[in-house]
C-alpha cells in the first residue's frame, strides 16, 4: 500500500484524470501502480479512455516519476492520505469520486475515519437571520455533547457558528477546506483555525498554498456530504451552495434534514424546496433529531450493550443472515449497515428489500432499518 501512495498522487497530476476517472483505474486495473505500468492499448479498454486523453496520458506520464514525485511532495505536504491508506476515511470511499488525496492538519481520531465515531455536517447561507443562528448554536452544541463530530466548510455564517459552538461545548468538529490546507479563506477565520487545529481537523483535497477559487467550493461540499452520516441544512436561499451538499448527500445515501423557515423568508427558500423533495424537517424537540441520528442516550450507573444479538435463522441465504446480524431493535442509517457488514451497496440493499419482505426487517424514514 505504500507504494500506492506515490501512484495515486502521480495520476493525479495528469490533466483530464479526475476522481472519478482514477476510480475507474483503479478498479480495472486492481493497482494504480498497474494502470501506470498499462500500454496505451491496455489503457485504451478502460471506459471512456477516449484518444485525447490517452495521448495526455502518455506524454505525462513519461515525465513522472512516482517515487521522486512523493518525496518530493510530502517536503511542501508531510501530511495528507491517498485512498490506499488504511487512516483514510472509511464513508468517502463510499461515494464516486473520493479525493485522490486528503491534506489534513490537527488531531486526528481515527475512531471518526473508521466510522465509528458519527460525523455530522452542518451547512447555510454565508447571511443567517437571528433565527439562523440561535439553532445553529442549539443544533451543534447538541451534537457535540452527545459524541458528534460536527462537519462543515469554514465559511462565514452558519459554518462559522457550527464550528465555534461545538468547540464551546468541548466537542470536535472537522473544517473541510475549498483552499490549500494552510490558506484561511474567510482571513476574519485565523482564530477559528486555529482553535479547531486544537481539537478537531482541518482537511482539504488541494495541496499548501493553494488560493481560493470559486470552482473549488463546489467541489468542496462533496467532501462534506461524503464524510458525514447525516446533512443538517439550517438556512439556504435557492443558490445557495448548501443546496449543492444537500444534492451530494442525496446521490451518496445520506439522511438530509432541514431546519423550517417561513415561506416569505428569503434565507429559508432553499430548505422549503428541499422540504418539498422529501428531507426530513428539524423539529423543536432535538432529543427526536439525536435519536435519529443515532444518538445513545445516556443512563447514569447503567452499562448498555449496543451489540446486536446474533439471531440465527437456519433457512436464511449467508447474505441475508450477515446483515440481519448486525441490526437491532434501533434503527440504522443504510451506511452504516454497509460498513458493519463489509459488503457491497447493492447487496446490501437487494438484502434488506429481501429481508423487509420476510417480515424481518422495516425500514424508517432516512434510509434507517430496523430488526422487527
């Protein structure tokens, strides 16, 4: 796998090879190490590996050195994982274009890369109404008190107020970047980033010194979908760029909730279309959010068990007896069956369809199924 390193980061310096493409690579040729070492015929029997990209291929290549590349890389970015590292986190794989490389600085905790400490993400407008900002404050310290880590861009409002109210609570949060992992875009931001440096991860697909851009947010908001179980919208106008995370979370299984806003409000035009497509609405009562995000609820001098009881059933397929065993009584987002199984999106789904038809399993809101 450490020989992977230097060819992902090689492929990614080629022209018109985007994530999407190296995926592609990556699964046909088992290695990125195989794909670089493929003849342009090999290469050419790749989906979509059209003559111009090719002929990119070829003339790049042959001025690329893998390993000189790495070294030379890691002088100006000692830190960042490529998808053949085993601290990569485990839900971006997940979904079609995971970056090639993720730059990061602070604490990391690997418990949130594995998945098993549940990310949040929590996006707006860059404007918020008071409104806005006092459930933003409410939603986030929520979150972080009860074992989230909140997930968001940076940006000025209700990214800012995401941020700095889970650090107030003591808890973590992780800033996804649409700049170099050591340019602060908002500048009025420093202090914020340097806080959550402390306690909690910076994190961004675009190497050191590289300047804001406006394609580069977009993209961003990717990442932010990919990494979290969950996408909370609080208050998005109909352009907003929280919409966009909103669609990726969608297109990669997440649960998307939104907080209500009037119908005149131009902050909130965004959430009532997203309300219309069927999110999931943020009520006054957050204990109901937390449980549907799988919040544990805390029992003092009681030790729970979340370990699922192996029920055995002779008659089922090993397919359906591998999922049913890691559901229980709670329901579970889709994602997270995916992860506690090791198996593939699809069988995983054409599994729970089966079982649900058994009488087995019943699906709730979000994509969540639970054990009858």
């Amino acid at each position: 796998m450490a020989v992977e390193r230097g060819y992902w980061l090689a492929w990614s310096q080629i022209s018109g090879i985007g994530p999407v493409f190296l995926q592609r690579l990556q699964q046909h040729f088992g290695t990125l190490q195989a794909a670089w070492e493929a003849s342009p015929a090999q290469l050419e029997a790749v989906e979509g590996f059209g003559f111009q990209t090719l002929q990119k291929v070829v003339q790049q290549r042959s001025r690329l050195h893998p390993e000189q590349l790495l070294i030379q890389h890691q002088e100006q970015n000692p830190n960042f994982w490529t998808p053949a590292d085993p601290e990569y986190p485990r839900l971006l794989l997940e979904i079609p274009s995971p970056p090639p490389l993720l730059y990061f600085r602070g604490e990391v905790e690997l418990l949130e890369n594995l998945g098993e400490t549940p990310l949040v993400a929590m996006v707006g407008t860059r404007q918020p109404s008071e409104y806005g900002i006092r459930w933003t404050r409410q939603i986030s310290t929520a979150l972080a008190k009860n074992g989230f880590t909140v997930v968001s861009g940076l940006a000025e409002g209700i990214d800012t107020e995401s941020h700095a109210a889970a650090l107030k609570a003591g808890g973590r949060t992780i800033a996804v970047l649409g700049t170099g992992i050591d340019v602060i875009y908002p500048a009025k931001n420093q202090q914020l980033y340097k806080q959550i440096l402390t306690a909690g991860l910076v994190l961004s697909e675009y190497p050191s010194k590289t300047p804001p851009d406006r394609t580069q947010f977009p993209r961003r908001n990717r990442i932010i979908a990919g990494l979290s179980r969950a996408v909370l919208v609080i208050e998005a106008p109909l352009k907003s760029g929280a919409l966009i995370t909103a669609n990726y979370a969608n297109e990669f299984g997440r649960d998307v909730y939104v907080l209500p806003g009037r119908v005149d409000d131009y902050p909130s035009q965004g959430c009532l279309k997203l309300l219309s497509q069927g999110a999931a609405p943020i009520l006054r009562e957050l204990d109901e959010l937390l449980r549907m995000l799988g919040a544990i609820p805390k029992i003092d001098s009681v030790s729970v068990s979340l370990e699922p009881q192996q029920l055995i059933l002779p008659d089922l397929p090993p397919e359906l007896q591998q999922v049913i065993n890691v559901m229980s009584s709670e329901s579970l987002p889709f994602d997270m069956i995916i992860q506690k199984t090791g198996m593939a999106a699809s069988a995983v789904s054409s599994a729970l369809l089966q079982l649900e038809l058994m009488g087995l399993v019943s699906q709730k809101p979000g994509m969540r199924y639970k054990r009858k």
